[in-house]
C-alpha cells in the first residue's frame, strides 16, 4: 500500500507543477499597457518593439518588457544655479523647464538618464545665455533669455526622443548688496517721479490760478468799461437837458449872480476841503448884483478907469482856508440879501402915488408888492 502511494504523490505534484507553469506562461504572455505609458520590449536581448496602450501580447521567456515610461508633458524645476553676468556680478537663477517624451526607444537607448542631460545642458546653456548680459539686462531680458533657452534645448534633446517646450526663470536673485542699492535707486527714482508729478500739478495750478485771475480782470475791466460810458451818456443827457431848459428859461444876469452865490458856501461845507479857493468871478458876480440893483434906482455909477497896469497882470485868486472862504461866502449873501432889501424898498417909496381927490389917487392900504 505504501508502495502505491509514493508514485500517486509524485504525480500530483508534476500535474500540480504543470499547472502553475502554465499560469506563470500565460501571465508572462499577457501584457496591458495604460493610456499615456509606453513599454519596451527586448526579444533575447535586442530591442523587438514599443508596447502602445491596451492589451499586448508577448512570448514568455523571450521578451523582456522594460519598465514603462510616462509620455506626458512633465515640469522639472532645477535648483538655484550661479551665473557670473557681463559685468561681473554673480546672480542666482532658478529655471523650469517643460519637456515630453516623444519616443520612447530613442528616449531609452539614445542617452542613459534625460533627465540628467536635460538639467545639465540648461545650465550650461543659461551660463552661455546670461553671461553677455550685464544684470539689467539679465533682470529686464527674461522673455528674450527664455526663448534662447527653449530653442538651444529643443535642438540638442531632439534626438533623445524630448521635446522641450518652455523654459522659465523662476528667479533671478543678486548679490544682497546689489539688492540694497537697487532698492535705493528705485527709492530715490520714485521719490524724483513724485517730485516731477508734485511740481507739475503746482505748475497746472498756478497756470489756471493765473487764467482765472487774467478772466476776472478782463471782464472787471469789461465792466468798469461799460459803467463809465453809461455814466458818461448820463451825465451827457443831464447836462444836455440841463443846458437846454437853461436856455429855453432864458435866464438873466442876476438869477445867474443869485444862483452862483447859493452854490459858494455848498463848496466850503465840504469835510475835506482843507484850504478853499475864491474863484476871482466873485468879485464880478456880486458887481452885477450891485448894478443890477442900483440899475433899477435909475442911478448910473460912473465905470471906474482901467488901468493898463493892472490889465496887463495876470489876475490872482487870492487862496482861503476854509472857515475863511465860508465867512466870506456868508458875507457875499448878507450883503447881497441887504442890497435886494433896499431895492425892495426903493421900489415900495416909488410905486406909492400921490393920497387924494385925484383920479390917480390911491387909497393908503392898497400898495402894490414890492418883490
């Protein structure tokens, strides 16, 4: 019995063994490849084909599939790098590049670690590009440096299968001390740009506050203009109408005489008429006063003589102070009321006829005016 056993064991365990082999082929012989992955595979060494995505067939223990690679886009941010610039000033840039696998073969065969030669040759390629630059240039330049970049890396990883698509310079940072003094001259540049913009808006003030006083003036003057001839053509027709009622009245000497000695002692009440000058027709105002007055008596006074002397001098006005020149003015009227007294009176004796049976008789009572 024991004997029978043994050789059952056996069995088994080649039939169970059989099984397992052919699991393990089976498995071996079927290969999915996710989307956006590509496989190599390697038939007794040599490189066979490139696995695309989905189901793969292989033959077990002859192909060799290498590990897969990622076909997508990928973004490697390098680390600070130290770049000596045209003027001899050592920067720090931090670069991105972004890249994709384009074919796999040439990306494993054609170079050992892309990603390796990719950080290298930007590097070097940023060294070459930022060392002709001076560091305004390097800080103002980002767009030109990156473009250079971009296309010296394109060319060179072309036959790694990599296509290069953008380089950036994350970061350009200077020396500390190159910092501060472009952090003083940026200070000091918008200090100025605020000066500039302070005294340009003074200046605009200035210039309107100048227009706006150039505009008041004109129109005051406009004004000022304007008020004078209105006034000029009203004092015009005043006196024009004045000067005709005058003449259409057809004064005479003496209202003329009276009028003006009304008139002096207004001039003398002025408050700021310090010294009062007497006009030299006073003298002949209250003469024809006096010949009007001693005209109506029917007395003639003789003409004084002229003489050449005094008619070939020039005649002065003798020059008063105030209190004087009213003094004299109230005078010139008292005397000029007391000749107009008298003649009222000479006038009444004369008027007066004979009291009697006459045919001009009048009664006593019935006297004419005088005035």
């Amino acid at each position: 019995m024991n004997d029978s056993i043994i050789p059952q064991t056996i069995l088994w365990i080649v039939v169970a063994a059989i099984i397992i082999f052919a699991l393990v082929t089976i498995l071996r012989s079927i290969r999915i490849v996710p989307q956006a992955t590509a496989g190599i595979v390697e038939r007794l060494g040599r490189y066979h084909k490139t696995l695309n995505p989905g189901l793969n067939l292989l033959i077990p223990f002859i192909d060799r599939l290498r590990p897969l690679m990622d076909m997508r886009e990928q973004v490697v941010s390098f680390p600070p790098q130290p770049v000596i610039t045209e003027d001899n000033l050592v920067v720090s840039i931090d670069t991105v590049v972004y890249f994709q696998v384009t074919d796999a073969r040439a990306a494993t065969y054609e170079i050992a670690n892309y990603l390796g030669a990719v950080e290298q040759l930007t590097t070097t390629t940023l060294r070459n590009v930022v060392g002709g630059l001076n560091l305004e240039e390097a800080l103002t330049s980002r767009d030109n440096i990156n473009n250079q970049l971009r296309v010296v890396l394109d060319e060179a990883t072309g036959k790694w299968g990599i296509r290069v698509g953008r380089v950036e310079l994350k970061a350009i940072d200077p020396p500390v001390s190159i910092q501060d003094s472009m952090e003083k001259q940026m200070r000091a540049e918008r200090d100025r740009r605020a000066a500039i913009l302070t005294a340009e808006g003074s200046k605009q003030s200035q210039i309107l506050e100048a227009e706006g006083r150039r505009q008041a003036e004109i129109l005051k003057a406009e004004g000022d203009k304007q008020a004078a001839v209105l006034r000029a053509q009203g004092e015009s027709e005043a006196i024009q109408m004045v000067f005709d009622a005058i003449h259409i009245g057809d004064p005479d000497d003496k209202l003329l005489a009276y009028q003006y000695l009304q008139t002096l002692p207004k001039i003398a009440e002025s408050a700021s008429s310090k010294l009062w000058i007497v006009p030299s027709e006073l003298t002949s105002a209250l003469k024809g006063i006096g010949s009007a007055f001693a005209g109506a008596e029917g007395s003639a006074q003789p003409k004084p003589k002229s003489d050449p002397d005094a008619a070939a001098s020039p005649r002065r006005t003798p020059t008063l102070t105030r209190s004087e020149a009213a003094e004299a003015a109230a005078q010139a009227v008292r005397e000029a009321a007391a000749a107009a007294d008298a003649f009222a009176s000479d006038a009444q004796s004369t008027a007066v006829g004979p009291v009697g049976d006459g045919p001009d008789a009048r009664p006593a009572g019935d006297e004419p005016s005088a005035r």
